[in-house]
C-alpha cells in the first residue's frame, strides 16, 4: 500500500449543511475543567481538490462531533499530508485522520500524538502486512535466502513495498545496499510482484490482508487483484515473509488534550457507523466496517521504520 493518502471526505452526494456554522445547535453541558480549558476541538482536514468541497464533504462528521461532545468543533484545510502533519505536530489543529504513515511520521517529529481509533475494512480485516513473495519453482523460503538474489520494491515513498521491508531487514544487521545482486523499484505492488513472475527478479515486496481465502489471493490487496484480473495463480508463488500487522488510517489527536475528551471522542467514533453512517463516510471514505480501538503500541511496525529514517 502506497505512501499516497486518501482525502477526509466521503464518496459524493452527502447532503452536507453549511460548514463553518461552528456554534449552531450546542446544549449547554455542565462545565467541567477541561471544557473550561478547550474552547473547541479542530479538526484538520486534506483539501486537495479544494477547500469549499472538502469542507462540505466533512461537514456531516464535524457536525456530529460538535453536538455529541458538545463543543464546538472547527474544520481546519490543509493542502496535503505534508501540511496537515505539519498543523497537527504544531498544535494548530487537536483531531485529524491521517495514514497510517503519516501518524508514524509526525509521531517520530514530536512525540505528541496518539491514535484513538482505526477502521476495519467490509471484510472485518482491521489491518495488512508488508510481504514478501517468490515463485514456487525457486529455492527461497525466507528472508535469509534472498542474499545474492534479485529482488524488486515497490515505490522508495511506499510503507509496505519499502520502508517496512528495509526496516526489518536493517533490524536483523543486514546491510541491504550490498546484500542483494540487483535491487529496483517499481510503480506499484502489481508491478513487482509481475516482474517476480516474468523471473526478471527473485522476489518482491508488496502487501495483503492475509485473510480469507488464499486460492483467492486473500481478502484484500494486490494478489486479490491480480488472480481476479487473471494474471495470477497462487500455487505459483510462496509468502516468504510477513511483517507484523499495520492497521488501518488511524483518527489521531494530540496526545495532550484531556483524557476526558479523548474518551468521548473514542466512543462516539465507536457508535459512528450505527449512528450516523453519512458521519461516519464523511471521516472514512476507505474502509466501511465501523471503528475499533488501536494504541500507539499498534503502530510499532511503522514508528520503527520511521525512526531510521
């Protein structure tokens, strides 16, 4: 799965109110001393395809927020990941979906956030791993026997097809510039894992729910893709490496917003696809089976591959 993210906003044709009306509506909780100390919740979000359509797409989930926490709640642009990073690492905004990379990559900056919750997929798949994959007619069954091997990547930018690869690899001391007799990127898992086929290399690096059905290519990921397209038969190939799971884009906070609030927050994400599913597509247009919980902890994989960065 690449580094490339998706957009807070649900897939088209919600019937959004107006966003930016942040105090229409609100009871009056009793007052509390955090509410006395935040005055509102922002929440940030990618703006890619412009503000004013963003912002209306997020509108059902702000509005939502604000009458369940009863606070007001603000939506912040931000042009890309880079920005909402940015924002999120520097307090300009307290809430944000964000990858799962991006939150181990603003985590390694400040050490100031923490995951509330991820979703699961349709499927009930709450996380992927990193794999690696070779063909059945070769002699490879692990890592180990990669050495002197060819082996193709996904995109140098990619968590899955890279940087969690080249972590776990670094991790067990090997020197990964000198360890292989040919190494490559491609643009995409299919792409490699095509490439590993042809035999113009030995193994490569992609990415799967390793659920479901494996005559299927699993439940989710580029081998599902590539046995529906036809362009693959299972039996063909070996899983010779997992890395340990990396669950789904994480709605984060900053770590220093009071506990009482990080609590309502995680049970109104919990109860948000029963309660309010035009909410809920709003803040997770990708994955449709409702939040779970997740920790920092749940993100070890990446916050490692990030550290050596």
């Amino acid at each position: 799965m690449a580094l490339a993210v998706l957009a807070f906003c649900a897939a088209g044709g919600a019937r959004a109110q107006e966003p930016g009306k942040a105090g229409a509506g609100l009871s009056e909780p009793p007052q509390t001393d955090w509410r006395s100390q935040v005055r509102s919740l922002r929440i940030g979000v990618l703006s890619p395809g412009g503000e004013e359509r963003e912002l209306t797409m997020a509108e059902p989930f702000r509005a939502h927020m604000q009458e369940t926490l009863g606070l007001p709640v603000k939506l912040v642009p931000a042009r890309d990941m880079r920005a909402l990073i940015d924002a999120i690492v520097n307090g300009r905004v307290d809430y944000a979906r964000m990858s799962a990379s991006a939150f181990a990559s603003g985590w390694a900056l400040c050490r100031c956030l923490e995951p509330l919750a991820a979703p699961q997929a349709a499927d009930g798949t709450r996380d992927y791993r990193a794999i690696a994959v070779a063909r059945t007619s070769v002699a490879i069954n692990r890592l180990g026997d990669l050495k002197g091997k060819r082996v193709i990547f996904s995109e140098p930018g990619s968590v899955s097809g890279y940087m969690v690869p080249i972590a776990v690899l670094r991790g067990q001391g090997i020197d990964t510039a000198h360890y292989f007799s040919a190494q490559n990127h491609a643009e995409g898992p299919q792409t490699a894992i095509a490439a590993m086929l042809r035999g113009d290399y030995d193994a490569a690096f992609a990415w799967s729910s390793l659920a479901g059905e494996r005559g299927e290519g699993y439940s989710l990921g580029p081998l599902r893709r590539m046995v529906a397209q036809g362009r693959l038969d299972m039996d063909a190939i070996r899983i010779i490496w997992q890395s340990d799971p990396i669950p789904h884009p994480p709605q984060v906070v900053r770590a220093n917003l009071p506990e009482d609030l990080k609590s309502l927050i995680r049970a109104a994400l919990f109860d948000l696809l029963a309660a309010e599913p035009e909410a809920y597509d709003a803040t997770e247009p990708a994955f449709s089976g409702g939040f779970v919980a997740v920790t920092r902890d749940s993100y070890t994989v990446l916050l490692h591959a990030f550290a050596l960065q």
